[in-house]
C-alpha cells in the first residue's frame, strides 16, 4: 500500500471515529444491562412468576383478560395483548388512555389460564429505562434514533477503515503481538489492533444491526402505507366500531389460517398495527428464527372472519432478523455472556482509540507512515 | 534492534497478515447464524465459535514473552 494512501484511510479512521466514539461509548455502556434486560426484570421482580396451578391447563382467554383491564382503568383502552416468549401462560394487555404519549404504555401481567392480575410491571421509568431510552434515541424520540444510526453508520465506517490500516501496521509483526516491553502507545497500539481484528465480524454485525433498528418506526411506517393499506383497502372510509367482536374467536380465526403457528400478540383496532376496523394477530414460528418472523392476520373486528393474511415484506423481515443479531437473545445464557464480554472488549478498543489519540506524538501517524514509506522504499529498492 | 513477535523474514504478506483474522471472522459468522437457525447443538456451536475471538484476546493479551 503506498504511503498516500495509508495516509488518506489514516484520515477516514481519524474523522469517523472521532465523530462517533462517545456516542459508541455511550450505547457500548447503556447496552451491557440491556443484554440482561429479562434477568434484571426479573431479579428485581418487575417480572410476575406464574403460580402453580396443578392441572390447570385451559386458557381463561383474551376477552376476559381485556375485560378485567378494562375494568380496572376505564378510562384507558386495551391497545395489545401480548404472549410472553418464554411462559405461555403469562399474558400482557398494554393500555393508553386518550392523553397518552404514544410511547408510554401501562403494563398488566395476567396469569393467563385464570385471567387473574398478576402485576402492573413498569416500563416508564427507574434504572433500566433510562438505560434502555439512552440507548434507542437518548430520549429525542425520532430524530435522535436516526442521529444515533448516523453514528452507527459512521462507527462501521471507521471499522473498515482500521482495518484497511491493519495490514500496514502489522507487515512486521507476527499476529497477536502486544509489545508490552514497550512505551504504553506501542502496547496500547498493539492491542487496539488485536482486540479490534479479532471482534471484526462481531462488531459490523452487532453495529450495522443496530443502524437497522434505528430505522424501525420509519420502517412499520412503509409498511402501514404500503402493505396494510393494500390489505384493508376496502374497509377505507367506513366509520369507527363501536363494538368489537370477541378476541378469542379472532384468535381461533388466525389459528385456522396458519395452523403452523401461534400468536404472539394482538393488535385491537385502532392502532399502527391494525385498523378501526380489524383486530391485527401477530402469528408466529417456534424455532429462534421464525419466532422472530411474525405474519400478521387481518380479522374483520365486527365479524371475527379473516380478511388477508400476507406474509412480510423484505424491509420488515430484515429488521425482525436484526433484532436478535442486535440484542444477543436468541441463544440462551451463554451467548448473553459473550456478547456483554465482546461489549467490553469494544469498550476497550473505543477507549484505547481515544487514548492513542490524545496521546499522540507530536505528528506521530506522520513520524509512522514516513517510516512505513522508508521501508517501502528500502523493499523497492532490493 | 530485535522486537518481540516480529517475524525473521522482515515483512509479512497481506495474506499472512489477513489470515487469523479473516478464520476468526469466518468463525464468528458461522456463530451468529447458528444459533438463529437452531437451538441446542447450534445454541453450543454459537457459544464455541463466538468464544475464540474472546480466547484468543486473553491468551495474546496475558502471554509474556
């Protein structure tokens, strides 16, 4: 490689890192306890534990838990019901009354073969909301999810550049050296590189990832005016229910349509997910992968009778796919352990940027890419 | 002046410099999708895969010459 243009990637890795590597930091450091997300909430119990019930297996259903909500705040309306992931048997009715922020829901937590309250777990405030906010878009809604992809886009940016730079700075050393006997930028140097190399792939996917789910909202966005506008076209104009038909007959419904599969939440009408006119269930696969990959059923609200059922489109697919390839839960406790311990090595590779930086000599990368041109020229030479 | 891990030819060639890397990459990538296709044996496949990067950080890390 010559000397102009190691010097010109030199500059690229410079100026996107410099650009993007506190707010890395920040989502490197807000982004270690969410990786443990569901054992914090349950270790400090905003997660219910599901009583023991002997030989109770039938479901209470969805229109007794709604009912029960509703009846415990009228004046707020049953927007999703949702199944937990892990224990079936756990149902979650997410409300909003009419002033609500559309981001702030209230949480019940029904036992669902009772339909009995179990909890109101919180999602609006303390440490792993804070944590979780900072992380998505430091709490400027939109527009701070998307500047925080811009940095993402910038941090994969200075990924490749660095490891453009890799191949100049290691032509003399053997892979994995760490001069420790050296000054401490020589070491730090050397390990910036190593820690950097090694988590390659993890941290473009991890990151490139997580500018995909940057674009969430815009994302369901396009597939309200594309898809579900097109599915429920017929219905456009008709005036709002007043009346809902019951969810459990809706949920037998969609079961008939995709017999494969199992609900993982229902959408009432009325929201982003559905019309006035149509309860939206969200089926879904067992395996890690098709769990993710829902396939919407439209229910005629009134009726209880399928309109459509499509299955996603590409865009929404590729960001269900990036959640888990983001988040790390999708491979049990070992994984969750790794992803936080390749976390830190990203932390350390960040900081260690930082250091070698600010610590730099007086124009050292020009002291360096002069000696890599002297070798070059001392190599054409023989 | 001898450095230490530099090697006796004098220069390495992009292939030598890429090549733990890009096995480590490899590694990883296979990883991240086993455990999204499967669970139990591709579950472990992901954990073995994804550790190499973080044993091959300690072991280079805490080795003295």
């Amino acid at each position: 490689m010559r000397a102009k243009t190691i010097k010109t990637w030199h500059l690229v890795h410079k100026w996107t890192s410099l650009v993007c590597t506190l707010f890395l930091l920040m989502l490197c450091i807000t982004g270690l306890p969410i990786i443990f997300y569901e054992e914090i909430d349950h270790l400090t119990g905003n997660v219910p534990d599901l009583p023991g019930l002997e030989g109770v297996s039938a479901s209470a259903g969805a229109d007794k838990i709604v009912a029960e909500a509703q009846r415990l705040y009228p004046g707020e309306q049953v927007k999703y019901v949702i199944w937990d992931d892990h224990q079936p048997n756990l149902v979650y009715a997410s409300m909003q009354g009419p002033d609500s922020p559309p981001d702030k829901f209230r949480v019940l937590a029904f036992d669902g073969r009772t339909g009995n309250l179990l909890q109101e777990p919180n999602y609006n405030s303390g440490f792993m909301y804070v944590m979780f906010t900072l992380h998505v878009d430091m709490f400027a809604g939109l527009p701070g999810a998307l500047f925080l992809g811009v940095m993402g886009l910038l941090f994969v940016a200075s990924i490749v550049s660095g490891t453009v730079l890799y191949a100049p700075f290691m032509r003399k050393l053997t892979f994995g050296t760490v001069r420790h006997d050296k000054a401490p930028r020589a070491k730090w140097l050397d390990l910036h590189n190593l820690l950097g190399v090694v988590t390659l792939a993890w941290v473009v996917v991890v990151g490139f990832t997580g500018v995909i789910n940057t674009l969430a909202e815009p994302v369901l966005a396009l597939w309200r005016f594309d898809q579900l506008a097109e599915m429920t076209a017929p219905y456009q104009g008709k005036p709002p229910l007043e009346k809902f038909g019951s969810i459990d007959s809706a949920l037998t419904a969609a079961q008939a349509a995709l017999p494969d599969m199992t609900p993982s939440f229902v959408a009432m009408p009325g929201t982003d997910f559905s019309t006035n006119h149509h309860y939206m269930v969200a089926m879904h696969g067992d395996a890690p992968l098709t769990s993710r990959l829902i396939q919407p059923v439209l229910i005629d609200a009134e009726t209880g009778a399928v309109t459509d059922t499509r299955e996603l489109p590409w865009y929404v697919k590729t960001l269900l796919v990036s959640q888990p390839l983001h988040f790390g839960d999708y491979g049990g406790m070992p994984l969750k352990i790794i992803w936080a311990i390749l976390d830190i090595v990203t932390i350390i590779v960040l900081g260690s940027g930082l250091y070698l930086w600010l610590a730099r000599r007086r124009s050292s990368i020009e002291v360096e890419i002069e000696e890599l041109e002297r070798a070059e020229a001392r190599l054409a030479a023989e | 002046m001898a450095i230490n891990g530099s090697s006796r030819r004098g220069r390495l060639s992009l292939r030598q410099v890429f090549a733990a890397p890009l096995a480590i990459a490899v590694l990883s990538i296979v990883g991240l999708i086993s455990a999204l296709v499967g669970d139990d044996i591709w579950d472990v496949l992901s954990w073995l895969t994804l550790a190499i990067p973080v044993a091959v950080i300690l072991y280079y890390w805490l080795r003295r010459p």
